[in-house]
C-alpha cells in the first residue's frame, strides 16, 4: 500500500525532467508562474485608490499623479512584448529572476520616495520589472504543452487569467485596506515580499537553460533545444536591439501624447508615424527581427484578438480608475470604504473566472462580456451624488463580469493563434495592447474630470465607455474565426 501511494505521489508532482511522467504538466511550474504573473495587475489595480491620498500628501493635482498610472503602464507596454522576446530566445528563468528583483527595488524606492517625480521613477522601474513573469509563464505553458503532447492546457491558462482577473478587481479593495492599515506608502512596501516569494519559488522551481543547440529549425527558423528541466529553448542568433528601440520610440511618443492630446504636441504623433515606418522597414528587411511582421501582417484572426484587447480593457481601466476617483471625490468616500464599495466587482469577476474558466468558447464570452460592459455603461449614466451605496455595488458587481470573461476569451484565443515559436513575444504584445487600452482610458479619465472627478464628468466617462463596449461587440460579431479556435490534437 505505501509503495503504492509514494508511487501515486511521484506520478503527480514530481517533474517531468526528473523523472516524472513524460505526459503530464509539470506542476512545480505553476506556483511560480501564477505569482509573478499577478505582480503587474496588483499594482495596476492597487494605484487606484491611491491616487487621491498620494496627491494630498504630495501636493500633486489629478493631472500630475495621473504619470503614476501612465508611467507604469508605459514601461509595460515597452517592456512587455520586449523582455516576451528576450524569453523566447534566452529561456524563462533568468529574466523572471531578473524582472521579479526589480519589483522588489522599486518597492523599496517607492516606500521612501520623497517626491512625486521618485514615486514616478519607481513606479516605471514597476514596469518593467512585472513584464518579464507573464511571457515566461506563457512560454512555459506552451513548452509545456508540447513536451506532454496535451495542446490544450486549460487548467494552467485558467489559472493565469483567473489569477490576473481576481488580483485585478481585488487590488482597489487590497490597497484601500493597506492604505487604511499604514497609508499609501505600504502598496509600494508590499512588493518587496511577493518579490522574495517569486525569487525563491523560481530559483528553485523553473529550469536552468543547459544548452543552446545549433541547425534544428523551428517554426520561425529559431532553433531548439532541451534544458535540464525538459522546456525547449529557442536559440538567440541574435537581438534586434535597433528593432526594439525604434518599437520603444513608437510606444512612447504615441502613449505620452494620448495622456493628455493637445494642438502644441502635435510633433509627438508625428514621430510615433516617423518611428513606426522605420520600425517596420528595419523588421520587413532583418533575418530575425524583434517583431516578425511578415508572419503578424499574415494572421489577421490575432490581430483581431489584439484590437479585442484594446477595447477590453479601455472600458475596463476607464471604470476601474474613473468611477474610483468618483467615488472619492464626487460621492465622497474614503479611500477605504471606496475600497469595499469595490469588492463586489472583485467577487464577481472571480465568481464568473471560475465558472467559465475551463470552458474556452472565446466568441460566446466576448459576446456576453460586452454586452454585459454596454449594460454597466447604461448603469453609469443613471448615477448621482447621492446615490444609495447599494446601487453603487450594484453597478460594480454588473461589471466584474465582463472582467471576468474578456481577458480569459482573449488570453485562450491568442493562445491558438500565435506561432509558438514566438509564444513570449505574442503574450507580451497581448499586454501591450491591454496597456494601450489602459492609456487610452487615463487619457480619457483627464479628458473627462478636467476639474475634478464629478457626475458630469461621470456620465461623459460612460457615453465614451458605451461606445468602446459597442465596438467590442461589432468587431467579435464578423469575426468568423473565432468559431474556429479548438483545441489541437496532440
């Protein structure tokens, strides 16, 4: 009988390149790979109910402690798709070892910070520490899913947006208690433990890259090889750091322009222009370029799933930081119980996570996500100064459901689309473009609360909402392939 159960143990949890079975995914890798990728949605949902104590303490207006949401996302998006690249060709391990050090430092600096501009600075060094454990973990997965030869690792890519979804809507609650507990200084401090967490579970749990072959090619001609844990890596023939840099170029000018548009910035988009055309002359035109164009030009269904991203989260992060700042400042709440006015939205999205994780049916949860986003805007619109607290919960709990289904339909459907061999890259660009989104929603947050976050500024916040939530709806609607996404044989 013990032989029996140690057996059974060894079966379950001991890792493929140790000797466990060659068909199941390794579990030691989820620990791991969960926590970091929940590092950058904590402290993107975190901020929110920070923005309005941090000002008061620091005598920063809205329109200035708006850089500490634009910077974070700006490093994000760069960073993302940039560190996702870096992942496919070096391997998972030492740049989630490296981005989750970073989260620690900026933690620290951010907890000391004496200004506004420091807090800034730590919270971009934020950014690009939380954008290497995502593109790790989907690499590891689709790794994963080749090794076992089991193409449709639901139970991994569950948890991964399950676990972003639920630390997305409970980070308002989260730091409105922390804030509560030792102010806002401690949503920087408690960084530092989840960065020790992630540096002991990935130093003793993601494979150590041994070898790096030559000749075998791949999909997209990288070339593959086995490291000691079992996980495929692709060779680095070279890094496409002009292609990067020009990319970063386009991202910034593009980003600090919709923060805040104005006629006398009218160079920035022109150099976003200037910088995108030569981006994509330089990777048309290299062997092995940052961003395969050819092969992304090629794939308009993940194009598709890119621009879905984009509207997702735009109605999704102009509700989180919009309708927060509401109700601090035009329905008076503390930040706190702003806070727990939130946790429905935090039950919600996990509830519906939950529920319809295991289930892929992208097109059906798009569908039912943005209608359900056009109902909250609808709900938005019937708000006032005095509103009952219920209907406030009311109206946060309607859109945790959206939360808890468009990122997951999103994550599945890129998972199918993209070419594994660029699995990092694609995941990060999957980000970027939730980023952008969420660039979009700041800059129309400071569009809309001009003079402070009122009920006027409420209800034009959610027309522009409505209409994002309508074009989500269109664009999944006439788009044919979605009905195609199945799970491959192995």
């Amino acid at each position: 009988m013990i032989p029996t159960l140690r057996a059974r143990f060894q079966q379950r949890f001991t890792p493929a390149g140790d000797g466990g079975p060659p068909d199941r995914f390794d579990r030691r890798l989820i620990a791991p790979m969960v926590l970091g990728s929940v590092l950058n949605p904590v402290n993107s949902s975190m901020i929110a109910v920070a923005l309005v104590p941090i000002g008061s303490a620091l005598g920063a207006p809205p329109s200035q402690t708006a850089w500490l949401v634009s910077g974070l996302y700006l490093a994000t998006a760069v960073g993302q798709p940039v560190i996702g690249r870096l992942v496919d060709m070096f391997g998972p391990r030492r740049l989630y070892l490296i981005g989750t050090a970073m989260v620690g430092v900026a933690g620290l600096l951010g907890s000391v910070a004496p200004n506004l501009g420091a807090l800034v600075a730590a919270r971009v060094l934020l950014g690009f520490g939380t954008s290497a454990a995502y593109p790790a973990a989907m690499h590891l997965t689709r790794s994963e899913a080749e090794r076992t030869g089991r193409d449709s690792p639901a139970g991994v890519l569950t948890a991964l947006a399950v676990s972003a979804q639920t630390v997305s809507v409970i980070g308002p609650t989260l730091g409105g208690l922390l804030i509560g507990l030792g102010g806002w200084r401690t949503i920087f401090l408690v960084n530092v433990p989840l960065s020790l967490a992630c540096l002991v579970l990935g130093a003793l749990r993601l494979p150590k890259a041994t070898k790096i072959a030559k000749g075998a090619k791949g999909a997209q001609g990288a070339d593959r090889a086995a490291d000691a844990g079992g996980v495929p890596v692709p060779v680095a023939h070279g890094i496409d750091l002009p292609g990067m840099a020009l990319f970063a170029a386009l991202l910034v000018a593009l980003m600090v322009f919709l923060m805040k548009p104005r006629a006398e910035d009218w160079y920035l988009p022109v150099l976003a222009l200037l910088a995108g055309a030569a981006f994509a002359r330089r990777e048309l035109r290299v062997p092995e370029p940052f961003i395969d164009l050819r092969v992304l030009g090629g794939n308009g269904p993940l194009l598709a799933t890119f621009l879905r991203q984009f509207l997702s989260y735009t109605t999704a992060y102009a509700f989180l930081y919009g309708f927060t700042q509401w109700l601090e400042e035009g329905r008076g709440l503390h930040a706190a119980a702003a806070g727990l006015v939130l946790l429905p939205l935090s039950l919600t999205g996990l509830l519906v996570s939950a529920v319809t994780g295991r289930r892929e049916a992208v097109r059906g949860k798009l569908v039912v996500g943005s209608l359900v986003q056009i109902a909250g805007c609808a709900a938005m619109l019937t708000l006032q100064a005095g509103s009952a607290l219920w209907l406030l919960a009311a109206v946060g709990a309607l859109m945790g459901v959206p939360q808890g289904l468009n990122g997951l339909a999103n994550q599945n459907a890129l998972y199918r689309q993209a070419d594994p061999a660029r699995i990092g890259s694609a995941a990060g660009l999957l980000r970027t473009f939730m980023y952008l989104g969420a660039m979009a929603a700041s800059a129309a947050d400071a569009a809309f609360f001009q003079h402070g976050a009122d009920t006027g500024g409420l209800h034009h916040l959610s027309l522009f909402m409505l209409a994002g939530a309508v074009l989500l709806l269109a664009v999944t609607v006439i788009d044919r392939s979605l009905g195609t996404l199945t799970p491959r044989k192995a």
